[in-house]
C-alpha cells in the first residue's frame, strides 16, 4: 500500500465479519438443548369428574378395584373432582366397582395408563385412570 492513497478492499469484505456472526448464530440454535426435567410428580390412582348435578348430593365416592386375585378399596368425598389414590395400580385391565354416595354400585372394566408428568423422557411415569360421570349417573373411562 502506498502512501497517500486508500485502501482496496475486496468486495464483500466488509459484510465478511457479520457473515460469520450471523452464522455462528444460526449453528449454535440448530444444536439440541439438554431437556431439563421438573421435580413433580404425579401419584397413582383413578380420578374421577362428576357433573354438578351429580356432585351436589354426593357424600362419598368409594371404589372397589380387582386385578390377579386380589381387590383394593379406595374412598374420598365426593365432589365434583374426585382422586383416590390406589397403591399398586397395574396398567392392565382391572375388574371396577364404583358407587357414587348410597347409590347403587356401577360395575366395568378400566385399564389404567403410564402417564408422564413431564413427558416419557423424564420419568415418572405412573398408572392412572380417568373416569366420567354422566348426568345421568353412569361411568365411563375417557382415555
């Protein structure tokens, strides 16, 4: 470079560092981050939602569960969310007995499912079910 007289650049060469910039940039956000896992938990058992017209004169719900010749009993006040916890729940099909008050008992068949409190990569996974009451006063398993 002689003196007095300005540099020459390449074309471009300017824009070079901000190229590179940007471009470090976009790799580092392509790289996948560690998923980090929450501490909560979920506790095994069957829940169960009962409309309001139901719930209003509902002292107890109490269930009556049998899987590989044994059964368990489970109680809570009723309402309109009801949770029992059941110890031991398989995630297989399982004989239940549901009876909402003094009302008569509502036999089926419910097959609890690994649920993930904060997804499968996490841990955690517990056995639970989820049962509907109608208006009407039966009960189905919703998934």
């Amino acid at each position: 470079m002689q003196p007095g007289r300005p540099s020459r650049r390449l074309p471009g060469m300017r824009r070079l560092p901000v190229f590179v910039l940007l471009l470090a940039t976009l790799t580092a956000c392509g790289q996948p981050a560690e998923k980090a896992c929450p501490a909560i938990a979920l506790e095994e058992g069957i829940s169960l939602d009962v409309p309001p017209e139901v719930a209003a004169g509902l002292g107890r719900v109490s269930l009556e569960l049998c899987w590989a010749g044994d059964c368990v009993t489970g109680s809570a006040p009723g309402g309109e969310h009801v949770f029992i916890p059941i110890r031991g729940l398989p995630a297989t099909p399982i004989k239940t007995t549901v009876t909402l008050g003094d009302r008569k008992p509502h036999a089926l068949v419910v097959t609890p499912a690994i649920v993930y409190p904060a997804g499968k990569a996490c841990g955690g996974g517990v056995p639970v079910a989820k049962l509907v009451v109608t208006p009407g006063g039966a009960i189905r398993q919703e998934p």
